[in-house]
C-alpha cells in the first residue's frame, strides 16, 4: 500500500490508508493526541489513543509538534466531529522532520506575516489563492494556444528605454553601463511578431512606481500579446472572450478555493457569460466628474477614480479612445480626430480597477516620427523598434494583463500581496 494523498484518503473512507504531510494543529486530551494533518491538498484529523498505541509510537506522537513532516498510517472511519467528517485512527506514525517551535501564532500582524512570508505560505489562506493563481496562469496560456494558435515567446529583462513613463523606470548598473529593468515585453513581441505571428508572453515586469495602494506591485507578472492583422474591434473581443475564459475555468477548477477565501463564485459569474460594457474616454469621465467634480481636461483615472467607476458594476468595463496625451508614444492615433488614440484599458468590477492596457500599435514610419518628435524622444534611441516600420510593417494591436491583478479580483483578496508568493513593494523587497 503505497501513500495517498489526504483528499484522495477522505473520498476512499472507510479503509485503512497511508498519508505524509505537515502536522498544522495539535492537541492532547484524555489520553489521546488529535493531529490536524495538512497537504497540498486538504486536511485530516488524525489521532492516536494511548490504550490502543505502543509506547514507542505514543512517545513519538508526543514529540512531535507543529509544522513537524510525518508519515503515518492507519483506518479511516466516518465522524462528523471532524473536520471534512473523516478521521484516521493512528496505527503507525514517524516524524520525517521534527519542526523547532513554529513562530507564528494566533496573534500576529500583517508586517510579522510578511517578515516571514516563507512560512506563511504554509496557510490555508495563501495555499487557496495560490492554486487559483496557477488556474488563472494556465488558462491564460491555454486560451492563447487554444483560441488563437499564438507561440509563446520571451523578451529581455535588461532593457536601454522605456515602454512606459520614464519616472517608473527602475535602473540598474551592467557593467559600467546604466540600464534599466523591462516595464514590459511588448516592444520585443512586435519584433517577434513578425516571424511567429500571434504571439504571446508570461514574464516579470518592473515599475519604480511610489505608490502604496492596495494594487500596486514593484515587480509583477505580466502576460503580454501581440497580433498582426487586426485593429482595436477585434483587440477588443480577443480581450472580452480572454478574461471569460480565464474566469470560466477558475469557476469550474476552483469552487472550494474561492469559497475558503471569501469569494462567492455566483458573483463571478456574469463576467464569465454576459456581454461586457464599451465606453469612450469622455463617456466615462463624465461618470467620475460627478464624484470628482475638480477633474477636468485629459486626466488619467487613478485608483481611486477606477475604484468609482467600477464598484457598483457586475462584469469588467472595456474603456477605450483615451486622450493622446496620456498614452505612450506607440499608440496609433484615431484617425478620425488625431486626438484620441485606438486603444482600451479593461477596468475589473467591484472596485479592482485596470487590469488590462492594450491598443493599436502605430504601424507607419511617418506617424512614429511625428509622435516620438511630439515626446521628444530620439528616434536614435528606438532605433530597432523604429527599424520595424521600415521593413514590411503592418497593422497590429496588443495588451498587457496583470496577472497579479486579475488573481486579486476573481479570489476578492483585501489586497494584491494577498495572492503573491514573494510580493514586492515600494519598502519591501524581501524575504
């Protein structure tokens, strides 16, 4: 008989079954020892009974102790006491690894959580969202392969200019060189772009952003696309039918997760099935100006004006013709005002704001030129990105997804770090 795992072991009761994991909880009463056994994949109430064990084995069981790695064996039997109304009967118990006093306790703080965020990954908390995060990573992948036929592809992580605004540029010394940190793939996917055709990314991205909302990351993951032939209608359904997928299959793999971490799965629902909302720039603006009245001209919605738009709305809003001026220097122009540009930031409901920035990308050499000369920037400086307008260019859109953020979304967590193994923020960078 060889080992299960726990769930597998709560589906099978009653039969006797052999289990390895790490021991959360544990308590003696009345001669008997009550182990709260977890894995990857549950929990299980073990116990032992002084009367029925060896002495051996119940000094082993008394040793133990919390976050200890045991193997164990032993009957399975039905008990509504019990967690999940399974219980094992301990017939066999050895300690792989006999844990030191584990130093997170009943009271802690959220700076003590993160001090030690090796060992509270250890939670059910953080377990749950990280299996939704996995979800959320491999449907997007499936999606692109799947929907699109697109080839995955990488970009560099050392990077000599920006994709985005300069000031959140985060720049690091290459030997003796001054470089900076990627904001994102998207200029190295339009390159790629042109052999593979739809492609794709999943990879890190950086911003020297000094901010501290609830959103905000200083390194975070991004899943990036490029697509040649298409333009801002068809982004737009690539995108509303992307985050449907993504949603549906968090919804059928992950129901007891987003139970166990707050989210009721009916509310996600209506993103998963029903048509989402498109509006302008201006049409949106008039929303925020009614809470913000002090808001005028082109201005970029911030966390909390997203927070306005979206909080009462069910399903994601699909925003699109932003003002020129608040767009990088790539995106093509709406040909019919030479004011707005084609391109769409997808604003989560509830109140989680953007998740997705995309848009047509200019795809003529003299509108790249005149856009970057009204920037000021050298078209020396994007020389190769600016080289590929001259040699057979064509139109094409993409977008960026946060990752980061959409987990944060679908799980309701209270705050990005939430859903992230390692978070990095503007003051923390560790463990």
């Amino acid at each position: 008989m060889g080992f299960i795992k726990i769930l597998e072991a709560i589906k099978k009761c009653p039969q006797k079954a052999k289990i390895r994991g790490w021991i959360k909880r544990m308590r003696e009463h009345k001669g008997k020892i009550f182990f709260l056994l977890r894995d990857e994949t549950s929990e299980l109430q073990c116990v032992a009974d002084s009367e029925k064990t060896n002495k051996e084995l119940w000094q082993m069981c008394l040793n133990a102790t919390i976050e200890s790695s045991v193997e164990l064996s032993g009957t399975l039997r039905r008990d509504e006491r019990a967690p999940h109304g399974v219980e094992l009967s301990i017939e066999d118990f050895k300690i792989i690894g006999l844990a030191e006093k584990f130093p997170i306790q009943k009271d802690f703080s959220t700076e003590f959580l993160l001090d030690v965020r090796h060992l509270w990954l250890r939670s059910a908390k953080m377990r749950d969202a990280l299996k939704v995060r996995d979800t959320v990573f491999r449907a997007f992948r499936e999606f692109m392969r799947k929907e699109l036929n697109a080839y995955e592809t990488q970009g560099a992580m050392f990077v000599s200019g920006m994709v985005e605004g300069g000031s959140t540029l985060f720049e690091v010394p290459y030997f003796g060189k001054k470089i900076y940190l990627t904001q994102s793939s998207q200029f190295y996917l339009e390159a790629v772009m042109y052999s593979l055709g739809n492609v794709y990314t999943i990879a890190p991205s950086f911003r020297a952003e000094k901010s501290k909302t609830t959103r905000h990351l200083t390194e975070f993951w991004h899943a990036e696309g490029e697509f040649p032939w298409i333009g801002l209608k068809e982004l737009l359904d690539i995108e509303e039918n992307m985050i449907k997928y993504m949603v549906r299959a968090v919804l059928e793999q992950n129901e007891i997760e987003l139970k166990a971490l707050g989210r009721e799965p009916k509310t996600l629902e209506p993103s998963a099935y029903k048509k989402y909302d498109r509006m302008r720039y201006e049409e949106v603006l008039k929303i925020v100006q009614k809470r913000f009245p002090y808001l005028k001209g082109a201005t970029d919605f911030g966390e909390k004006e997203e927070r306005e738009i979206t909080k009462e709305r069910k399903v994601p809003l699909l925003v699109t013709h932003y003002p020129k001026e608040l767009k990088p220097f790539y995106h093509r122009l709406d040909p019919e005002d030479n004011k707005h540009v084609l391109c769409c930031d997808v604003l989560a409901p509830e109140g989680y704001g953007e998740i997705i920035g995309s848009g047509e990308r200019i795809w003529e050499l003299k509108e790249m030129l005149e856009r970057m000369k009204e920037e000021g920037l050298s078209p020396e400086q994007y020389g190769w990105y600016v080289d590929l307008r001259r040699y057979g260019s064509v139109p094409h859109a993409g977008f960026g997804l946060g990752l980061d953020r959409f987990t944060a979304w679908v799980t309701k967590a209270q705050h990005i770090r939430d859903v992230v193994p390692f978070p990095r923020t503007l003051n923390r960078y560790y463990p």
